[in-house]
C-alpha cells in the first residue's frame, strides 16, 4: 500500500547546525501531515503540522516546507540544541474518504553532537 | 504533559495471560487511537475510536479488542499473549475524527515472558 517513507534513518547534526529532516510520500490525496517528536521511552509529541493549501508553516524555531509537486515533505530546526535528540516521524492524512487514515514513517533518529 | 493519561506505565506478564490497557484521552477530545511500537521501530496503529464508534481499524491482531466508554475513557484488552507481543502501547486522543493532530500519553510498557 501507499505509506510515507524518510530518506534517512539517522541523521547526525553539530549543536547550534541546523537540520533538515526530509519525508517523501507517495498518495496525492493526502491533505494534511504532522512531524512528531519521540524522546527515549517517552510517547510521540506533536511539533508542528501543515495542510496540503499550504507550502511552508513555521513554528518555534521549527519550519514545515511542503512540495505538493515531488510529494516531499522536510522539517528543519534552526540552531539545533542537544534536547532535540530524538526520533522524528512524519505521519500523513489521506484525508475523509479513507477515513482520515494516518500513515506514518519510519522515524528518523536526530543525534546532536557537542 | 499531553492530557493523555495511560496506566499502568508498566506491566510484565506470562504468555498465554490476558492484560487491559487504560486510556484517558484529553479533556473534550472524542477520538482515541492506540497504536504499538516494538523496540526501535515505528508505530503501527491498531485502532480508532470516536464518540463511543469504533471509526477506523489497523493491523489489529484478533487476539486483541478494544472498547470506548461513554466517558470516553478506552481500553485495550490483549488475550492470549505471546513473546512477541512485548511492546510499547500508546494511546492518542484527538478533538476530531481525523485530519486534526492527536495527542500521545505516556505509553505502556508490556512485557511478556
């Protein structure tokens, strides 16, 4: 079936770097999308989402940039601190006719080296 | 604190036993969703509920049932368990049916020995 996949599995970034976090998905129907943040042992924290009428949507010191064209999807964090040490996940709606079913990525793991 | 509450945190128990999971969703919010994450994998969402209706299924495995009560409260029931059901459980709750962001508690940890 379709599902959101993620470029890379780990990525490594120095503090204070910025990082990118890309997702790729493959179902055009889908109209709404959400990254996720999941510290050790801890359940996934909601970061920032974005519908599909929109192409960019920016947060606290976070930025979603959505390409409708190439079905991509990228989080970026500026100035990345250690507590950003995570495992993200994009996760995609596919909207009300599949019963607003949310299909997630494999998680990227963020390290934040000192 | 996401207003998600989940007990207990922990539970380790024997193959073959039967163990409910317990889920408080955020105050006013009517979806709840659980899903399951193996170790170092991602989640895998088991099933929706709203307003008392079960709204969408997963990979829910036959063994395992859940139920939303009138006060919104939900519980996953797991039966029969075996190894390979050790994993983190978590329940999501949201104000809408979908297409909203949903809100994670805490998770449970199971273990089955």
């Amino acid at each position: 079936g379709e599902s959101v996949g993620l470029h890379l599995p780990t990525l490594s970034v120095q503090e204070g770097d910025n990082s990118i976090i890309n997702c790729a998905y493959s179902n055009s129907a889908s109209d709404y999308f959400i990254w996720y943040k999941q510290e050790s042992g801890k359940g996934p924290q909601f970061i920032i989402d974005i519908r599909s009428n929109m192409d960019k949507r920016q947060g606290q010191r976070v930025t979603v940039l959505l390409n409708k064209t190439v079905k991509h999807l990228s989080l970026q964090i500026a100035a990345t601190q250690p507590g950003d040490s995570a495992v993200y996940f994009c996760a995609e709606n596919i909207g009300m006719d599949s019963n607003y079913q949310l299909i997630w990525g494999a998680g990227t793991k963020l390290i934040i080296k000192p | 604190d996401s207003g998600v509450t989940q007990t207990p945190k922990h539970l380790i128990t024997a193959t073959g036993q039967r163990v409910t999971l317990r889920c408080s969703p955020r105050s006013g919010d009517l979806s709840v969703y659980w899903y399951q994450q193996s170790l170092d994998q991602g989640l895998q969402f088991l099933i929706q509920y709203y307003n008392g209706e079960e709204r969408a299924k997963g990979n829910i495995l036959e063994r395992f049932s859940a139920q939303q009560f009138p006060d919104l409260h939900s519980e996953l029931n797991l039966s029969s368990l075996e190894l390979g059901d050790s994993a983190l459980y978590f329940c999501a709750s949201s104000v809408g049916q979908g297409g909203v962001a949903a809100f994670f508690g805490q998770g449970t940890r199971l273990t089955v020995v």
